[in-house]
C-alpha cells in the first residue's frame, strides 16, 4: 500500500509517494536520494541512521516514513551550508575521529543531540546528581555516544571532538 | 638496503583530504552511487545447513507487479567458471551451509525484493549436517598450507626431548572464539549491464580492491578485463571481509545480467553478513613451553586446530608467529582443520597474527609467574638474534625498545596489583608483531595537469588515510609541496593496484608512486609541460630479501574487576610500536588505537555464539553480537619508537593496520589474572569465568 507524504528534509520540503513499509531512512536514502543517513543494520542497533527528526536525535531505520507525515529533518549534511562545516563537524575533523566515514553523519548528528540534550539538563545513566546539571565529562559524552557504533573504534577521538564542540557553543 | 626518501610531506600531520564528505555523509559509498532508475535485488538463502534444493514456488512471486526477475538454480544462467564453489552462486542444487544463496528477487522496491525473497517456497531434500569444532574429531586433516601460503607444519629441533629435559614446562590449551569482521558498511553493490554490445559490466563495489575484484568477477563470467569497470571510491570498513569479493558481488552481477539497462543494488543486511561475508574461525592453540630457571627456552610448540567449510577450504595460519616470535633452539608448529558444513571463514584482521599471539603470549605470562620472573624480562631473555625461522638478519627489530619505553610510559615498576574498594585492579602485558610486506604488483601513474600533479592508482581507502598519505609520499618523491599534488585512486580505470589487505597498501602502492615521480622527473626534469606523463611499477623497486621485515609492538593494560559481580573494566590501554616511518601521524594513530579497541573488543565482548545443532551464529545482529562501544574505552594511547628502517621500503615504512590488533587479548588476560588470581584461556573474557574464582 502506498502513501503520500511531506517530508522537510535539510530545509527543503519534498514531497513523495511511500510504502507503508518503507522506513523514513529508506525514503530518505531511496526515495529522496540523500544518502548521509546510513544503513548499518536496519535494527537500530548501531546508530549509523541518526538524524535530527524534529530537533531531536532519531534512528530513521525504526522510523516508518508514513508515520512522520510533515516531520523536519535534518541530516549531517544539512548541518551546514555547503562549503562550511557545523562546529561538531569541525571537531571531528580536528581530531581524527573517524576513519572510514560510515558511522560518522550518525555519530555527526548524534553529538549535536547530545550537546542539546546537556543545554537541557538532560541526565544520562552515569549522572551522579539528579538534581544539577551534569557536567560534560568524557564518561558523561562517552555514555551518551554509545548508541553509535564505530567500527573503527575511533572512540577516544570522538569523545574530546564532542567536547570540544560543546565548549565552543 | 635503499636510501630512504627524504621526508618533508612524509611526517606531517595533515587532516584527511576526504574529511569534508566524510562529515557530511556525502562521501559516496556503493549502494548510494547515483544512478538512473535504479532495481533493488534481495537474495533468497537456504534454510537447512546441508541437503539439496529439490524445488522452488516462484510462479506467484513472478506474476506480482513490480517483480523484475527472480533467479533460482533452476532458472540461473550458467557461468563461465563455477570451479570457485564461493562464486558459483545458483550453478547447482547442493546446500552447504544453512544461509546458502539459492536464489535472488530483483523489484522496483527494496521492500518489494525482500517481501518476495522471504516468501518463495523451497523445497528440500535434507541431510544430516556436521558442523562443530572440536580438537579430538578423528577427520582433522592437515591442509596443503595455510593462509598467505606459510608451510603447514614447521619442525626444528626435538621440543619431546626438550620438554622431557627442561627446569620448567608449561602445557596449555587456549581458544580464540568466532568472530565476524562487521564492517559499518553492509557488503554492498550496484551493477549495470550496458544494454547492448558484447557485454560491459560496471560494477559499484564495496571493496578493498577494485582490481583484484575485477579479476575474480572476469574469471566468473568469462569477460576480458576490458569489459569490465569496478569504482569504489570509500570503503565503509572491511578489516579484511572485503578483501576478496564474495558471493554476493556475483549475485548482483547475475542479477543485473537479467535486466541489461538496468542498475541494480544489493546489500547485505547485518544479519546475512554472518553468513555470507567470511569470519575468523575459531582456534584451539595447544601450547608447550620449556625453560630453565632463568627463563631461557629450550622448546616452543603450538598445535593449532581450527575450521574450515566443506565448500571452500581456508586455512588461518594461527601458528605462524610462534615460529619467529622468541628464540628457542627446539620448535614446532602445526595446523589441523576440521571441515565442517559451515559459511566460509576468511580475513579478518590480521589473519594468523591476531589468533597466534593470544595463546603464546598468554602462555608466556604464565611461564613468568612460574618462575617467577618479570614478564618484559621474560621475553628480553628470549630475544632472538636472527629471524629463528628464516636464519636472516631482522630488517629492524625493536620489540625491547617498545617493551621497555612502554613500561615507562605505562608505570609497569612495582606491585603489578592492588584492590580498589569493591574493585581488583591489575596490569598486563604482551608482544605484538606483523609481517611487514609489499605485494608484486601495483602500478602508478603520473601526470602533470593544469600546473598540478596528478598521480592515479587503482588503490583503496578503508579509512586507513591512503587518499591523504598517498599524496604525502607522491609530494616528497617528486620534491613538491604535498597540497599541489592529487592522487586519485578507487577505480579499475586506474593502473593495477593489490588489495588493501596485509597492512601492504602504504608499502606497495606509495613504492610504486615513488617509481613513477623519479620517472617523471628523469623524463622531464623540473619543469614539466601540460600533459607529461610517466608510470611506475613496484616490480621495478628494489626488492630486499636478505632481510627478514616485521614490525614490533608491547600492549600494556589496566583491568578492574569488580569483587562482586565479576564486571571487568579496562580503564588503559598502552601500545609502544616499531612501524618503521610515519607518513602522517593523525591517521597512523587512529589506524594503531583502532587495531587496539578492536583488540579489546574481541578479548571482552565479542563472540559469534555458534549453534551447531542448526549451523548458525545464533547472536546474528549488532544488539548481541557486541563489539566494543564509546562506553566501554577508557584511554587509549598509542605510541611508537623513532625507527630507522632502510631495508623494507624506499619510504621506510611498516604496515600499521593490522598490528594494533596483535596481543592486544592477551594483555588483557594477563592483566585480568594479575587483578583476579583467574587465568581465562578461551576467549572472551566474561564474568561468568571469573567469578568461581573470585576472592
């Protein structure tokens, strides 16, 4: 069965015919052809989908596109006009923290949930205190960031690059 | 020995020239190629471990709109050459392991491919299967010789004697479990047959060598080289799962060649990649050590047994660094498989090396507490002269240099462990080594464009850095500043370049550049005109094999386990390498701290739960087979010596991308029985080993 949808998708609104079936990351990837969003197992097990749907960080593989009607999406290549970079993207670059690049807009857009999660006062399963706001300590960006997977274990780059983005906000 | 190039790009610390794409998701990996109209394909796998298809229902799944083809062994062309039993896919009936390809469905979706795929009825004649490992199976066989062809068994002196002789002995049993090498990116393609003509195939490959892929898919379906294009411009990782395509690219192939015109994509989802994509076998590694008090050996043994499929025989040379590792007048090393109807192992990193230096450098740590001996001293006293194996002179061996400076760093003096509250608190340490290697063919072009230099070579990048280090090499070979140098690589159009496979990319490829810019500029001197063209090829580069290149490494780690619950932490990891020359050391430190966290992950969280009675992993996704996450590193620092290497390569370099993975296990096995009193000698490292024997 077929459905008809808006989607607004790194500013520009599109609209297109889905499957009930089709997750928002395969009309994102196949559909729309804005491949920044990953497919890393479909399951969302690995985080290499992550978008920002709405504002907040979102696996789009367990999304189903027909449920998100009008949704706002924002892709890591949607972070910032082309030729500049988002100043998370620019951390991760400053510190090397990928290799192959296929996890990276995941972990790209997952890092500028998790800073917006920290302006918010978000706890994690780590916050000692519930009743402050927590701090930005790498078991604190660490815990936050373990929904994205990298098989290249570029972990211990990823997490100052986090850092250092959220210092410069 | 060669005079090294003088470094003035090599050595610098440049950011990743595919950084910007890579960011942004734009970087355009094999699914995602853009092309016109694009079919979706979706395999159809066997559902027994072993029999044969006797019938397939597909008369329903034809007649749905949208269906484009469906293949099966019954309807499939033949293909020129099914003597490769992996790429014969839909040649035959047989089954050999449960997830077998038996078919494909090409839709105008990809949810339509899938819904199809999974509802074609198959029928089967199905037979007993055969597929758990064990080290007393009475069909252990000795293959033809192991992986990278190393001899099967090696035998110096009388290690029976020895043992029979010797102050102390040590007889052990350790097992490295199945892994699968997981890949972010998924095994995809995306193939296009030209619609007319005598046959042009282009294929958008993930692998980690378009012309070695090219080569396998040509002697499949028959073509010339020429009638054959593979781009694959980033690789989403492989660690060796896409070092030789496999089942899946000849699929896509196939499928494509039912629709001429018509691009079709195919990847894999995670859960096939346990099956289709290779693995590690599992290993038993029967260890023997003799020595006198002091620690000297007299005997080294290793007595590896380990899988293979029935369908394809690959053979993991496990024992291979027992035979060069430590000086030892006796030694011996053995390999006997059990074929099994199983998927089909392969490379993952550091086949051989990776296994091989878990069981003897746990085996060594055990040795030094019997004796009671400090486990650096332990292995300073059995270092050897020469290359014990081959009798040469190292190219450069510096295993004492890392092992000493990363104590230093790491703070190894005094009590090795101590509690913490509710936490023990250890450290250990153990070798790494790898081969260093440069493969036979690679060939690099280069010309002069528009006032740049342009250098292109059918390489890969697997996030290793070579669209970045490529060019720091080519920079210096030509004596030019690195930023008005291109290097384009990731396309048969490109000359022939090996795999990026045996930490051999760097050494091989950048030989063959350094060949071409010295021809270049013999050719045209300093002052090239528009449209000056030279090549090299790395044949012509001086080949040194008087000595015997590897490169060394020392792992240091802090494990924590909790007294009560037995949960293990591993707050450090410390490597010291000898990698010979870096060419940039940003990406040559992410490549080392990468080799180790995946180190730790195959010693604490990753297994491939195998169920015999069924024939499959039974954790098949990423929520249960773990591999390490952000959460699970604390700090990981590596490190490497100043090292001056003439004989290896015109650049001095060593390979980096597999070392960082050797004894990384067993570091964290010794250091978790240094915390603990438990000695866990089969992998992984779980709570449920260690608290029996908790204090």
């Amino acid at each position: 069965m077929d459905a008809e949808i808006t989607l607004r998708v790194d500013g520009e609104a599109h609209r297109l015919t889905v499957d009930t079936r089709t997750s928002l990351l395969d009309a994102l990837r196949e559909r729309l052809g804005n491949t920044s969003p990953k497919k890393g197992c479909d399951h969302g097990q690995c985080g290499a989908c992550t978008v920002l749907l709405d504002g907040d960080r979102a696996l789009t593989c367990l999304a189903l596109a027909v449920a998100h009607d009008g949704a706002e999406i924002t892709t890591a290549d949607g972070l910032a006009p082309a030729g500049e970079l988002h100043p998370v993207q620019q951390a991760f670059l400053d510190s090397d923290a990928f290799q192959c690049g296929y996890c990276t807009p995941g972990q790209v857009c997952s890092a500028v949930g998790v800073l917006d999660e920290f302006e918010r006062g978000w706890p994690s399963h780590v916050t000692e205190d519930l009743t402050g706001r927590p701090e930005m300590t790498s078991d604190e960006v660490a815990e936050r960031m373990s929904g994205n997977l990298c098989r290249c274990a570029a972990y211990v780059n990823i997490t100052p690059a986090v850092q250092q983005a959220g210092g410069a906000r | 020995m060669t005079d090294l190039l003088q470094p003035h790009a090599i050595g610098q610390d440049l950011v990743r020239r595919d950084g910007e794409l890579k960011v942004r998701g734009t970087a355009t990996y094999a699914y995602e190629t853009p092309v016109e109209h694009p079919a979706y394909a979706h395999p159809v796998q066997a559902t027994i471990a072993r029999g044969r298809v006797t019938a397939m229902d597909t008369a329903a799944a034809e007649a749905l709109d949208g269906v484009l083809a469906v293949l099966t062994p019954f309807n499939a062309e033949r293909l020129a050459d099914a003597s490769d039993a992996e790429y014969a896919v839909l040649q035959g009936q047989d089954v050999g392991f449960r997830g077998q390809l038996i078919g494909v469905v090409v839709a105008e979706t990809s949810e339509l491919a899938r819904e199809v795929a999974d509802g074609i009825a198959v029928r089967y004649d199905e037979q007993p299967h055969d597929a758990e490992l064990s080290a007393d199976r009475p069909d252990l066989y000795a293959p033809e010789q192991v992986n990278a062809g190393h001899e099967t068994d090696t035998a110096e002196g009388d290690v029976a004697a020895a043992m029979a002789a010797a102050e102390v002995t040590l007889e052990r049993t350790y097992s490295t479990a199945m892994y699968h090498n997981n890949p972010l990116e998924p095994h995809a393609t995306t193939a296009l047959w030209e619609p007319a003509g005598d046959g042009f195939l282009t294929l958008w490959d993930s692998t980690q060598g378009v012309h070695p892929d090219r080569a396998a898919v040509c002697q499949v379906f028959g073509l010339d080289q020429e009638q054959v294009r593979v781009v694959c411009p980033y690789v989403g990782g492989g660690f060796g799962s896409k070092g030789l395509p496999h089942a899946n690219v000849m699929l896509t192939a196939l499928a494509a060649r039912a629709l001429p015109g018509r691009p079709v994509k195919l990847a894999l989802t995670r859960q096939q990649m346990f099956v289709l994509a290779g693995y590690r076998t599992p290993t038993i590694q029967r260890m023997q050590l003799a020595a006198d008090s002091r620690g000297r050996l007299s005997a080294i043994a290793i007595d590896v047994v380990e899988q293979t499929s029935k369908v394809k025989e690959f053979a993991e040379q496990t024992g291979v660094p027992t035979r060069m590792m430590y000086a030892s007048p006796s030694r011996r090393s053995t390999h006997r498989l059990a074929a099994l109807d199983v998927p089909i192992p392969s490379w993952m990193r550091a086949p051989g090396e990776c296994p091989g230096m878990f069981g003897p450098e746990v085996a060594m740590d055990e040795l030094a507490e019997e004796l009671d001996i400090d486990p650096i001293e332990l292995r300073v006293r059995n270092e050897p002269e020469v290359d014990p194996e081959t009798g040469k002179p190292w190219s450069s061996r510096n295993l004492v240099r890392c092992l000493r400076e990363g104590a230093e760093r790491f703070g190894w003096s005094g009590p090795r462990a101590h509690r913490d509250g509710d936490w023990l608190v250890g450290t250990g340490v153990a070798s790494s080594v790898y081969p260093t290697m440069r493969q036979a063919t690679s060939t690099a072009n280069l010309r002069y464009e528009d006032g740049r230099y342009v250098a292109e070579i059918g390489a890969a990048d697997l996030g290793t850095g070579a669209w970045t280090i490529l060019p720091q090499i080519t920079a210096d070979a030509l004596g030019v500043d690195v930023a008005d140098v291109d290097v384009r690589i990731g396309d048969t159009r490109y000359p022939v370049a090996s795999v990026a496979g045996g930490s051999s990319g760097t050494n091989t490829w950048g030989s063959a550049l350094v060949v071409a810019a010295r021809e270049f500029r013999t050719k045209f001197g300093a002052d090239p005109r528009d449209g000056d063209e030279a090549s090299g090829d790395v044949d012509q580069a001086a080949q040194d094999d008087t000595h015997s290149p590897y490169a060394f490494g020392a792992q240091f780690v802090e494990a924590r386990v909790n007294a009560d619950t037995g949960e293990i932490r591993v707050p450090r990891l410390l490597g010291v390498f000898g990698v010979g020359r870096v060419v940039n050391p940003r990406t040559a430190r992410s490549q080392l701290i990468g080799g180790m966290t995946m180190g730790l992950s195959m010693a604490l969280h990753e297994t491939s739960a195998w169920d015999p009675r069924i024939g499959q992993v039974a954790n098949h996704d990423l929520a249960e087979y773990h591999i390490t996450v952000n959460a699970d590193v604390g700090e990981i620092e590596a490190h490497w010596i100043d090292e001056h290497d003439p004989y290896v390569n015109v650049m001095g370099s060593k390979g980096i991308g597999e070392i960082g993975i050797v004894g990384t296990a067993a570091a964290v096995v010794n250091a978790v029985h240094s915390a603990t009193g438990v000695r866990v000698r089969d992998l992984p490292v779980t709570l449920d080993k260690l608290l029996p024997g908790l204090p």
